[in-house]
C-alpha cells in the first residue's frame, strides 16, 4: 500500500529555532545643539569625546558655532570629532533631538519645527504657562533632564550638579576669606599651631556632603545639621569619618553660629527653601564671617540672603558676607560640562539602539520620569498641578 505524501519536507517536520521579532532601527539620530543664550550660562551638553562616541555610532551632531566657547571648547575641536558647525541657528533649531542646558525659550520654541524632540532642564519654578502651551502648539516632544532617574531611582543630573556646587561652595568660601578679596584673612589649610576654619553645613544631602568633605580636606573644623537622622548617619559613612551632626535645634545652630567662620546653606523644601537662620542669628555671627546660600535658587535658608550673580555675587549685611548666586555650577563651565555629558551620551546611545526616543521611553521607567511633554500633550503631574493645566499618564499615551 502506497504511503501518502506530506506536504512538508522532512527538514520543516523538525523541531525549529523560535525566532523572534527584532526591532528594526529607525536610522540615524540627528542632534542640534545650540549656543546658550541666557545670562552668564556658559556650560554645554555634549563634549567633543561624547560627540566623537555619537558620530563614531553612525549619528550626526550639528552644532551653532561658537557654542562651546564658554566651556572652553573650540568650534574645530567639534569639527574634529565629527560635528557639523554652522552659524544658522534656525538651521540647528530644525533638527529633530534639541540638547539645551537651560530650558528653550518662547522665541527659540518659535524656531522648532513640529513634533521636535526638546532634552533639557525643565526649571519647573522659572517657568510660565505659555511656556507650556506653546509646546503644545508645536506637538513637542520633552524631557526635562534633572527629572530622568536611573537604575537606582536617583536622579543623576541633579547629583552630578549638586556635587559640583558642594565641592564650589567651600572653595567660594575660601576665595571670600582673603584679604585681597576685603575678607577677614583667614585660610583654609589646617595650619599647624593656628586654630583651624570653622564651618557649619545646614543641610545634610549630596550638597552638603561634597561641602563637608571639601572642607574636611581643606582641613577645617566642619559641623553638620539636619533633621534627617538617616541623611546625617548617611553623611558619617559617606565621609568615613565622625563629624558633628545634629539636628536643627535654634540653641544649638545660633551656639555654633556665632563661632563659625563659614556657613553653608544646602537645605530644600517643596516649594520653596525652608528659612534655618533668622536675621537675628546672622546678627550674631561673627564680623567678617561668610555666608554660602546654595539653597538661594529655591529662596534661600537664610533670612538675609538675596539673589546675586557671577559679577558682582556679594552682598554686606550685619557685617557677614552674603554669596547668592543660584547658578554655582556654572561658575565652573568645563567641569559641569562634562558632567552633564556624562550623563546625556549613554542615554543618546540608547536612544539610537532602540531605534528612537519611543521605544527608549516604553522600556526605560527613568527616562519616561523625564518627560513632560508627549506629541504636545502635557504628561507631568507636577506641572500640570502647579499651573492649573490638563495632563494625562504616560502609560495610558505609549501602550
């Protein structure tokens, strides 16, 4: 009897490899990044190593010449990594992914083609309403950066740059105290047989701590206060080391108020700086003493502090010296430069290897933090609350 014939071959009734779907990349990403254009704001998001990783990927990077000037990067430095330079902004605004520092402006939006990718800082507390509707306008797409979480659920962004404004704060103090700088004279250094510099840290966050372990490595005597038992038992194993902590007693800061030398401000509240240090403590400080408000983006934790800027960033009050200048990173443009570049090449990397900001923001919880605005509809619940617009969830928008 005749065996029936199989439709299949022999080798297809064999057990097969699954394959699976594979995400096609969607090409190449196309990045402008324009020069800073608001006051005294001299850092960059990428530096010429990280655009010479992007292009070396396959990627394009068009940048308005002139734009790493003030972190110290020239425009054939960029060239020689593989960066295009132009001196047309509306050029470098038609891009698709926009990098900025700061956050783009009303006329800058007004530059953007529709359905652009923005990637910078939000500055939540600076901004207005129509900041927010015009981006709806246009259908942008964007992420503020010091909201992106890693895998930690840290914000790096906001770490990195917290850091740097630790580690500026000390050495700002240390500046104020010459007297060549009409200071009172005293220096940094742990000098032996001279009492060493005393300083008082409120706050006991990643601010604090890089000021802390300025200054112990400066040599001076530092003493700690927060209210957080956890931040100050945080801040003793971080330092390796036993400092003065305590929390926020009026006795106790005024007692170590009137000895110091130096005080830092790095205390933050939600909606604004909570005020530590009263006119009346700073009345009672030391003549010619400094005072360090890095909480002065937020309003400040000392009662006398006012905004002041890069020129001109002191102010004399009660005979204590008052620095306000709420943008301290910026004072050191290469290094926060960096930074921030960092942090911004391995996301733009990713970027490119799931085949576009979409697919990143499905998959990567952190990234999908940092958005706020999603094809022009408003996804941030801060924002949204803070001034009184519509927004809806992210997860209901990318599934």
């Amino acid at each position: 009897m005749k065996q029936p014939t199989s439709p299949f071959s022999k080798q297809q009734l064999l057990p097969q490899e699954e394959t699976l779907e594979v995400l096609k990349q969607k090409g190449e990403l196309f990045i402008g990044l324009p020069k800073e254009n608001q006051y005294q704001e001299k850092r960059i998001c990428l530096t010429p190593d990280a655009v010479n990783a992007i292009t070396a990927h396959g990627h394009r990077v068009l940048i308005e010449a002139g734009a790493g000037e003030g972190a110290d990067y020239s425009d054939i430095e960029y060239t020689n990594a593989g960066a295009e330079v132009t001196n047309d902004v509306k050029k470098v605004f038609g891009c698709p992914i926009i990098l900025k520092v700061e956050p783009p402006t009303l006329s800058e939006i007004e530059m953007l083609n529709p359905q652009t990718t923005v990637i910078s800082a939000l500055q939540i507390k600076t901004q207005q309403k129509a900041y927010f509707e015009q981006m709806a306008k246009k259908r942008l797409t964007a992420i503020a950066f010091e909201f992106i979480r890693d895998e930690d659920g840290k914000y790096p962004a906001v770490r990195s740059l917290s850091e740097i404004a630790g580690i500026s704060s000390v050495l700002i103090a240390s500046e104020l105290m010459a007297a060549t700088n009409k200071g009172n004279g005293l220096m940094f250094g742990n000098i032996s047989g001279v009492p060493p510099v005393e300083v008082v840290i409120i706050g006991a966050g990643t601010v604090g701590e890089f000021a802390a372990r300025s200054a112990i490595g400066l040599g001076a005597n530092v003493k700690v206060f927060d209210n957080s038992i956890t931040k100050l038992r945080n801040i003793q194993t971080n330092l390796r080391q036993t400092v003065y902590t305590s929390t926020i007693q009026p006795k106790n800061l005024l007692k170590s108020l009137k000895r110091c030398d130096v005080a830092i401000g790095a205390v933050r509240g939600k909606e604004r700086a909570p005020i530590v240090v009263t006119n009346t403590m700073v009345e009672h400080m030391k003549k010619g003493a400094v005072i360090i408000d890095v909480s002065i983006d937020m309003g400040g934790c000392f009662e006398s502090s006012e905004v002041t800027d890069h020129i001109k960033p002191i102010v004399e009050k009660y005979g204590v010296i008052h620095y306000g200048v709420p943008n301290i990173p910026s004072r050191y443009p290469k290094t926060a430069s960096i930074s921030i570049s960092n942090i911004f090449t391995p996301y733009l990397l990713k970027l490119g290897e799931d085949g576009g900001l979409e697919n990143s923001l499905r998959f990567d919880k952190g990234l999908r933090n940092g958005l706020y605005i999603y094809h022009g509809i408003l996804t941030s619940k801060a924002v949204g609350e803070w001034f009184d617009l519509q927004y809806s969830d992210i997860n209901f928008l990318i599934f």
